[in-house]
C-alpha cells in the first residue's frame, strides 16, 4: 500500500465487478487521485487481459473530486481498453459534467458515456445481443 | 541484498539498444518499479538509444538508481556525440516524424516519465536524461 | 493466414520478419493477417512503424491486418505516447481478429 494523504481512498482497492457474461463493472467513489486511478488502470488492464471481456462500465457518480490530469489517466486507459479488444464506457456523468470535463481539455470523443448505469447497461446489454424481458 | 549499481552501455548497433531497455526494465524492477512502471521506462529507453544509434551513429547509456526528497527513484542518462538537434522545440512537439521518429521518440519518452531534460548543442551531440520515481 | 511471433522481435529481426510476411501474403494470396504480439513486452516507436509498414502494404495487396495479443502494458504506453496504430485493427485474440477480419472483408 503506498503511502498516502487521503485516507479513504488508499484503504480500499476498487473491486472489478463480474456483472454478466462479458460485462464487468468499476464502482469509482470517493476522491480519485493519481494513485486511486493507477490502480484502477493495473486492474481494469489485467483483468481484461485474463478474462474475456467486451465491456467495462466505469460508473463514476460516486466520485467526490477529480483533477484533470486523472481525468485523463482515466480516458488514456479507455483507449488502451479498445487496444486490447474491449470496450469501456462510463456512467454518472451528467451531460453538464461532461461538457465541463470537455471545456477543460479531458478528451471524451468516442467515447460512450450515460448519465444513469441504467442506461449504460442498456447499452451494454443491446450490443451484446442480450434482450430484457418482463416475465408476466 | 544485492546493490543495484550504475550500469553503462555502449550502444553501437540495433542489438545493443535491446539491451539497454532489458537491463533499464531490469534495474526498475529490483527497485521495485510496478510491471506498468518497468515498460514505461524500458520503452523510453528505447526510444532514446535508437534516436542516438539512428542519428548519432551510436551513443551512451547510463541507468542507476537516485535519491530525491525521501523518495527513491531510477534515472537514465542517454548521451551521444551526434550532430545536436538543431530544432528542439519542433523535435518535442512531435515533429521530425518525417525523419522517421526522432520527434516521435522525444517527445513520447517525454510523456512516459516524470522527469524529461535535454541539452543538445548543434555539432557537439545530445544528452538525455529522464527519471521516474517510485 | 496467420502469423504469431512467439519471441520477443528483436529490431533487426523485426525487419526481416516484415519483409518475410509481406512476401507470404504475395505468395498465398491470404486475405488477411492476424499478427499475434502477446510475446512482445516492449513497443516502441520503431515497431509500431513496422507494424503500420506491414499494415499498409497488406492492405495495397489487398489483405486486412488485425494485431491481436496486446498485453496491459503495452497497450498503455502507447496510449500515453500517443501513437496511433493507424489502418490496424486490433483485437483482444486470435478468435476475435478473425471476426474483426471476416467483417473487414465484407465491405
């Protein structure tokens, strides 16, 4: 553990959650500092490259404070994501928070991004080829 | 406990540059550099002792271990007796790509580590020295 | 067709292998190319000029080329240094490419 300022954000490693057949989910919260995003980076990057998988939701509505500099951390290991044959998108990012993000330099283009998680799964769901039903 | 120690090389042909960036990987990581950390600063090496084999016909590769601020670090130092960059700013900014990569090696190397320094001086050669810190 | 380095591409090797490839695609007439680099722990600048050579004169002979294999820190540095594998796909396998190639050769 490295050692650090923050102490909520060093304590606990963000989980990789399994969500579905080649779905895994990011819960960001809290303060997302440079060493937070590292080890975002190292598991969302190692995970992908042990388990098949074609998406990954970032949900970053959690997320307390942020510099642009991680910001882009963040949107660099998007991009190495599609490198690597997956695609990651984000959610809980409100269209004004994006629009924020994009007026102070955080490159966002082609890249997904939702509001809710409801509709990232959609999304997600909708390319995968998986359809939800109500059972009656 | 084996001391890591400041390691040179020569480099004189494409080999060599190979070898620079595993034995630069190799000292990163018995200081304790993260796998992500080690290829970051390999591959700056690389790019570094190519440019010198490339446009210098050849140069110097110094690694060792530093001591900043508390902090514990590795710094490379890639030197060459070429005939200097005569536009650095354009060679930092990516430029040169025509030539066929010194810019693209800079300036690459540049956002791999933490620390980037340059001085070059037309017809005397060029001197790199880049540090990244654990 | 398909290509797999299994070690670590060297540079003088790396070009000697690409002149190599580029004469296997003239004499089979493959129609695509899958390049398997999960071995290589290392790309820099000059290899991904390779691959973008490789790429390039695959496609004027009209075969695709689908890079496959790239390993975490691969992918991330050449993010950060800002390389484009422009005219290359890439794809997380062999399986994978074969799919992105199939599409490809679609259009």
């Amino acid at each position: 553990m490295e050692k650090g300022k923050g102490g909520q954000s060093e304590m606990v490693p963000t989980p990789i959650v399994e969500a579905w057949e080649g779905i895994i989910m990011v819960p960001v919260v809290g303060i997302l500092d440079s060493a937070r995003a590292k080890q975002i980076t190292e598991s969302i990057l190692e995970h992908i490259a042990r388990v098949k998988t074609d998406i990954v939701i970032i949900s970053i509505g959690g997320i307390s404070a942020v510099d642009t500099k991680t910001a882009n951390h963040l949107i660099r290991t998007i991009h190495a994501a599609k490198l690597m044959g997956t695609e990651a998108i984000i959610t809980g990012i409100r269209p004004d928070v994006a629009m924020t993000l994009v007026s102070l330099g955080v490159e966002l283009s082609g890249i997904m991004t939702f509001s809710t998680m409801h509709e990232g799964l959609e999304y997600a769901f909708k390319k995968l080829g998986w359809k939800v039903e109500k059972s009656k | 406990m084996a001391q890591e120690s400041i390691e040179v090389i020569e480099v004189r042909n494409e080999a060599d540059i190979v070898n620079a960036r595993v034995r630069a990987k190799a000292m990163a990581e018995a200081l304790g550099f993260s796998y992500m950390d080690q290829t970051r600063i390999a591959t700056a090496v690389s790019e570094l002792s190519r440019n010198a084999f490339q446009f210098a016909g050849g140069g110097k590769v110094t690694i060792m271990p530093v001591d900043g601020e508390g902090r514990k670090g590795i710094e490379i130092v890639v030197e060459d007796q070429g005939s200097g960059i005569k536009n650095l700013d354009l060679a930092l900014k990516g430029g040169y790509s025509t030539a066929g990569g010194l810019g693209l090696g800079l300036s690459g190397s540049k956002k791999l580590m933490d620390e980037f320094n340059i001085h070059t001086e037309v017809g005397k050669g060029t001197v790199v020295t880049i540090r990244k810190w654990l | 067709m398909i290509t797999s380095p299994q070690v670590a591409l060297h540079d003088k090797m790396a070009v000697q292998f690409k002149d190599d490839i580029l004469r296997r695609i003239v004499e089979t007439k493959a129609k695509g190319l899958v390049f398997d680099i999960s071995a290589i722990d290392i790309v820099d600048s000059f290899l991904v000029r390779q691959i973008g050579e490789i790429a390039t004169a695959a496609n004027i002979m009209g075969a695709q080329v689908v890079v496959v294999g790239l390993r975490p820190e691969v992918a991330m540095t050449l993010v950060e240094m800002g390389f484009s594998l422009k005219g290359v796909h890439t794809a997380r396998d062999l399986e994978k490419g074969l799919e992105v190639l199939r599409k490809a050769g679609k259009r």
